[in-house]
C-alpha cells in the first residue's frame, strides 16, 4: 500500500510540474515575440522555487497552519492574480480561456511552494521563550551610537553625489507655499514648516554660500540624522529581542548601502521620516503588545516613546489617522478581557489623538495655514471608475450621463491612464452641489458597468498585487519615472529653480549620480537580476506582510499580530489612493521587514531539507 500511495505522489508530481513547464514554455514564447521576456525576471525564479517544492514533496504536507481547502484557495487566489496581471501588463496577448489554462495548471506549483514556505514558517517560527537579552545600559548606548554612525556615513555617499538634495515632485507646490502662495495643509504641515525652517537656518551662511543651496542642505543632513537615529533605534531592538547577530548586523549594512534607503534620506520628501516612524512604531508596538501576555505595567519611558511617535506619526501623513484609528480599535479589542486593560487603553489612546487635534491645529493657528484638505483627493477610485467607463463605453451613455459628467468635469471628459488618477479626478470642482452630482453618477454607472469598475480598481492598484508590475515605475508622470521618481525634463527643472535659486540638478561626482540613475531613475539596471528584482517590487511586502499575518495565526500568536494593523490600515489607505509609488509603500517595506525578523531571527531553524517529524510528507489511504 506504501508502494502504491509514493507512486500516485510521484505521477501527481510528475504531471503537475509538466503543466507548469509547459505553461511556461507558452508564456515565454509569447512575451519573446513582443521583446518583453526580461521583465518576468521574477516569473522564472518563482518557477524554480516551486518546482523545488514539488520535488520536496510539497503539495502533500497535510498540516501546515491551515487545512488543505484554505491553502487551495490561498494559492488560487494568488496564481489567479498574477496571471491576471500578466494578461493586464500585455493586452492582447492570449484570450481568457488560455489565461484560466495557465491558472489551472499553475496552481498546483503555487500550492506546493505556498505549502513548503508555511512548512519553514513553521520551524523558523517556534521561538524559545526567554530569548530576550536584558543588555546593559552601556552596551545599548554603544550599540546604538556604532549603528548609528555606519548607517549616517553610508547616507553621505548619495548626499555628496547629489548635494545639497534630491527634490522630489512633492516638494514644488511645497516650496511654491513658502515663497508665494501661503502655507495649507495639502501636504503636512508640520513638515513644510520644516521645511522652511531649514531654508531660513540656509540664510544664516548666505555671506560665504548660497542660502538656498545650505538650506536644501541642512534639510539633508537633519533628515539622514533622523532616518539613521531611527534605524539604529530598531538595530538595538533586535539585539535586546535576540535575533540573530548576522541578521542584525545585515540590517544596518543595508540601511547604510542600500540605495534606496541612502537615496529617500536625501531625497525632500514627507514619506521618507514617515517610513522611519513608521518602523518605529512598529517595534514600539511589539513591545507594547507583550504586556499584554505578560500582564506587565510598561515603563515610563516606553509610553512616553509611544505618546511621541504616535504623535510624529499622524502629524507627518494627512491619511495616517484613518490607519491609527484602526489600529487603536483593534488594540482595544485585543484587551477587552481584561477590563483594566481595556479602559486604560481607551483612555490613553484618546488622549494621544486628543493631543494630536491640539497641535494640529496649533500649527495651522500659528503658520496661517488654510484648511485646504482638496475633496477630489479623496476620489480617486470613483474618478478612475468613471473615466474608464466613459473610454470603454462613450457611446452608450444616455444625455443624462453626459450632462452630469460635464457638470463635474466641464466640457472636456474625464482622462483615464489605468495606473493613476490624478489625470481623472484633477479636474472635478470641490463644491457641495459638483460632488452631489458626482456621487449619483457613480453609482449609476456602477450598477450599469460592474466589471469596469472592478477592473478599473485593479489595475489602479496593480503595483501592490502584481509581482511582475512596472507601471509604478513609468506611467506615473511624464516628468518622473523610474523606481524612486528622480527624473524631471527641462521645464519643470527650471521651474524649481525659480523656487530655489540656489539649487542646481548636477554638480560633482558624475559617475556616481550616473550608479544611482541606473538603480533609482529612468534605466533599471536591477530589473535584470530576478532576486533583487523582487526585493524591489512593492507588491512582494504586501504578500509578505499578509504572509506574516498568516504565520502569527497559525503559529497562535496572536500578540506578534497587532503590530501588523497599522500596516493593513496603511495599505488600505492606498488601495483609495491616486497611485502606487514605491515610497508611498516605503513604510510598509520597512517595517514588515523587521517584524519578520522579530518572528522568525530569534528562532533555531532546521536545516532546510531536514523536515521535522510533525511536517514530514504523510501518506493518505485515501489517495
């Protein structure tokens, strides 16, 4: 009977992996034909790994984590995605009844490699308890002070090729509010004061340099203190929580080297010290979160920490308390057995959002600012929903429909590129009676044209499911591609400098703004080399982090759980938002990254091709 039930998993092995290889084979054949076959760099890696899996018999791993129907489904939901996506990047490159072919035939490969990931989750996952090193006082200032040096030298490499900063697009109608047209609250406004702030400390050391040019420069060095202090911040975290020595010291080797970390530290954006932040929270909110187990009173220190990044936190994204209100519901929620607890957490959450209104509104008081919260950036999907049914179906709108839609847009129809809204919603008029009239023909077009509207959400949001995606590389603006947006032509060029006189695009180190135009701005080197590639995708922190939240159940710890909701309130933010840009995502790639390493560094692993005895490949009878 052994005999029989091996030889039915090898010939469902066998076919499985023909299937694969076969759709492969196809796939690549066809993406050969329209010159595109090094953009699914990630596919044949993925393809590797999963027939690995089917060799290490993973499609009959019984229990791992979850029953067999939920991991079917889990890797039916994912392949369904990709294929998806692939069939969206190429349009016309193979009908729907090939595309569900490729997703039948590749789901067991997805099963098999969804099932051997759980398998390792599972070993790497078990930490011991009383790992936690209780390090002294002295040793964690050192600690710290060493990382934070590594990780601040490492930024001066992208500060001296491109000295005194790299403007970000955000940054223009920012430097417009300082020198012309008066501060709002578009953008945070805590963080153009900084802003500004930086460029007046420039005019002090305008009698020897240009006060502009030492502004934009203070601006830099601020930030890269900032970024590096919080990097280092969570280094020493990871020491005292026991992760691997190694891995903590690749994760500041990382901060310092990394491009993409040295290039948002210099670059004058909001979302680089709110990604720092976030990945502070992170960390902060791990700690928190193993009181409640231990049924311990946290320090002082610690809340005081917490007040202080939740606060920074919310003041540093306009959307970030949509996201922290999540988070804080289901922190109550995760406390409301004990009732102690639980009152305390309400209160002392209110309190910081609270305290959040008072500075707030502060700020605006004492900045002058103008409550300008721009109501059409809040419909993003509807407005893309709209446009892409008036492209596909123009000419079956009644006079109604038209009426209404030049009500809201003028005479001009609403303009649709599938990976961002801006050019759709930029532009509908923000009064009560346009966004009533908007509303009633959104919903009247919704219920007429469902599948455009759920397409149209997709494809929106496609830099976040698809693996192989590049639209949040090129499609974004004519005047800033590539992975960190840092490419703008002449006019606009010319534009900032009328901003900031004193900021001039090249100056010294040529060879190395080219290294960093090939990794960051127009020519992706890396989309050829398939690990890095995916290292760099958004989308695969957002597997991961749904992976991490699926190993904290299985695993039933439910404490390593909490940190991630701020995380999930944060993508859900951006699945509403205009567009997929890497460093809108930058807080999320930070911080799933260390709460990977918080649940899986501390734990004594197997060898790989060791599977314990609880994992081992059963044989079933019934197969």
């Amino acid at each position: 009977m052994e005999k029989k039930v091996l030889t039915r998993q090898s010939m469902l092995t066998a076919v499985s992996a023909l299937m694969a290889l076969l759709c492969a084979a196809r796939i690549f054949l066809l993406l050969r034909a329209e010159g595109n076959v090094y953009t699914m760099g990630i596919f044949p890696m993925a393809l590797l790994f999963g027939l690995y899996s089917l060799w290490r018999k993973g499609l009959f791993l019984e229990e791992v984590f979850f029953p067999v129907p939920m991991r079917i489904f889990l890797a039916g939901l994912f392949t369904a995605l990709q294929v998806y996506g692939l069939r969206a990047s190429h349009p016309g490159l193979t009908g729907i009844f090939e595309t569900l072919i490729w997703t039948v035939c590749l789901v067991p490969l997805t099963f098999a490699g969804q099932n051997q990931l759980f398998s390792l989750a599972g070993r790497f996952g078990k930490n011991e308890e009383g790992r936690e090193r209780s390090a002294q006082t002295g040793q964690g200032k050192k600690q710290f002070f060493c990382a934070f040096g590594i990780i601040f030298a490492g930024f001066c490499i992208p500060f001296a090729a491109y000295y005194p900063a790299i403007m970000a697009y955000d940054v223009i109608p920012q430097l417009d509010q300082i020198r012309s047209s008066g501060l709002t609250t578009h953008h945070p406004l805590i963080h153009t004061l900084f802003l500004a702030g930086c460029l007046k400390i420039g005019e002090v050391f305008s009698f020897f340099v240009n006060s502009d040019r030492a502004g934009l420069a203070v601006y830099s060095v601020l930030q890269m203190a900032a970024v590096a202090a919080c990097f280092a911040y969570v280094y020493t975290f990871l020491r005292k929580k026991g992760v691997n020595r190694l891995l903590c010291y690749a994760f500041v080797l990382c901060a310092a080297v990394f491009p993409t970390h040295g290039m948002l530290a210099v670059s004058i954006t909001k979302d680089t010290i709110y990604g720092a932040l976030v990945m502070v929270f992170t960390v902060l909110v791990w700690e928190l979160s193993s009181f409640f187990t231990k049924k311990k009173n946290p320090g002082r220190k610690l809340l005081a920490g917490y007040v202080l990044v939740s606060l920074l936190l919310l003041l540093f994204r306009n959307n970030s308390v949509y996201a922290w209100v999540l988070y804080v519901i289901t922190a109550a929620a995760f406390s409301r057995r004990q009732k102690t607890v639980f009152r305390k957490s309400c209160a002392f959450h209110g309190g910081i959002l609270l305290l959040y209104f008072v500075v707030n509104g502060l700020l605006i008081h004492a900045a002058a600012a103008s409550s300008d919260t721009y109501a059409r950036e809040m419909l993003s999907v509807p407005a893309q929903q709209i446009a892409r049914v008036v492209q596909n179906h123009e000419e079956e709108l009644t006079p109604q429909d038209l009426e209404a839609i030049s009500a809201v847009w003028g005479e001009a129809l609403p303009e649709y590129v599938p990976s961002i809204a801006d050019r759709s919603k930029r532009d509908i008029r923000g009064d009560k009676e346009t966004l009533r009239i908007f509303a009633g023909e959104w919903i009247s077009l919704g219920f007429r044209y469902p599948g455009d509207y759920l397409q149209a959400f997709m494809l929106k949001n496609k830099g976040m499911w698809d693996l192989t995606d590049t639209t949040y590389l090129n499609d974004v603006y004519s005047y800033a591609k590539g992975y960190l947006q840092i490419t703008y032509p002449s006019n606009q060029q010319e534009y900032m400098e009328a901003l900031a006189p004193g900021y001039e695009r090249h100056q010294h180190l040529l060879f190395l703004q080219s290294f960093y135009r090939y990794f960051a701005a127009g020519d992706e080197l890396w989309r050829y080399c398939p690990p890095l590639a995916l290292a760099m995708q958004p989308a695969f922190y957002c597997y991961l982090l749904l992976f991490y939240c699926l190993c904290c159940i299985g695993l039933k710890r439910k404490e390593a759980l909490l940190p991630a909701i701020y995380l999930l309130g944060l993508l859900l933010t951006l699945l509403m938002g205009p567009c997929v840009l890497t460093r809108y995502l930058y807080p999320v790639m930070l911080s799933v990254t260390v709460l990977v390493l918080l649940l899986f560094g501390p734990g004594r692993a197997h060898p790989l091709n060791e599977a314990p005895a609880d994992t081992r490949s059963k044989s079933c009878p019934r197969q």
